[in-house]
C-alpha cells in the first residue's frame, strides 16, 4: 500500500460539511474546505482510529519537544520506541469522556497538540467530530491534526492486537517511512 502523505488540521474555518473527512496525498478534504500536508507526526496526546472504527490512546509522559514530533525531510517520521503496553483501548462511546478526563483536565501543557490517526481514508467519526468542534473554541487551547497512521504505531498496534511479542530491532523497516534518530533522542 502506497504511503500516504502526513495531513494537519490546525485551524477549521466555520463550514459545513458531512462529518466526513477524507485523506489523500493531496490532502485533507471536510467538504469544501481542502488542507495542505503537515509536518507533525506525533503529539503529546495521541488517539488511533482502525479499521473497525476502534479507538485506541498512547501520550507520552514528557512534553514533546518541536523537533521530536515533526518530520525529518519530506514527510518522514521519527522512530519513537513506541510499545505495545504504551497503547490502550477506549471503550465505543467513552472516547470523549477519556478525552475530557486525561486530555482538557491535563494542565502541564497550555497548548494540547492531539493527533488523531486513521487506517481508512474516510473517517465518519464522532469523537474526531467533537475534537474539530473543541478546537474552534478558543479557550480550548486546542489543535488537532488528522492523518494516516505513521508506519510505528501501526505496526505496534499490530503486535498489540495479536498479544505477540514486540522487539523493534527484529522488524524489518522501511527506511523510506520512518527515520531512526540517535538512540538518545528516542522518547522511552
């Protein structure tokens, strides 16, 4: 499957559309409204909407510093040491319960940076409908990027799902989708 290019949604404009939010390589489509490819990959709060339309959460513990979660060249992200025990479900129908209980009422960050990954190119969702609506609201302090899900994190969700033992030395990566920064600079 060809790799799809990293979409950001930071400001919406008050259109109208669906509720359906399509990702392609040219961007992000909300009815009328068209976004151009970001530079983020991962943020201090992160939620992963599969196939199944399952919801899944992993932060990390530390704030994220700009050059940890943006792209190194053109649209690569950076390996992050993400594990499988990093990541958990949400059950159907509490998404904005946890979003509110673990994300607003967080106040170590003045700015919450949220990303939301997909695995379909379509998303009819609404949690990532809440989430848009939030961020319009100034007082929020909110902003939400919207994208395909980065080569890592599927691929530990992956070995989540099926309970198998992850070692990421072991994985085969295509090092035309992820780049490997100093060990150092990984976020473990």
């Amino acid at each position: 499957m060809k790799h799809k290019l990293l979409l950001v949604l930071l400001i919406l404009s008050s259109c109208t559309n669906n509720n359906k939010y399509i990702i392609s390589e040219q961007g992000v489509e909300m009815g009328s409204l068209k976004l151009v490819p970001p530079t983020v990959y991962f943020a201090n709060y992160n939620f992963i909407i599969d196939s199944s339309n399952s919801t899944y959460f992993y932060s990390f513990q530390k704030p994220i510093e700009k050059g940890n979660f943006y792209c190194e060249g053109p649209f690569i992200p950076h390996f992050m040491g993400l594990m499988p025990n990093h990541i958990f479900a949400i059950p159907r129908g509490e998404e904005i319960n946890f979003f509110e209980e673990n994300v607003l009422k967080d106040k170590s960050t003045y700015r919450r940076l949220v990303f939301i990954g997909s695995a379909k190119d379509t998303i009819r969702n609404d949690f990532l409908n809440h989430l848009l609506q939030l961020q319009k609201d100034t007082s929020v302090h909110l902003n939400v990027v919207v994208a395909p899900i980065p080569i890592e994190t599927k691929v530990v969700l992956t070995y989540k799902k099926n309970g198998t033992f992850y070692d990421s030395s072991k994985v085969k990566w295509d090092s035309t989708k992820i780049y490997f920064p100093p060990k150092n600079d990984r976020l473990r």
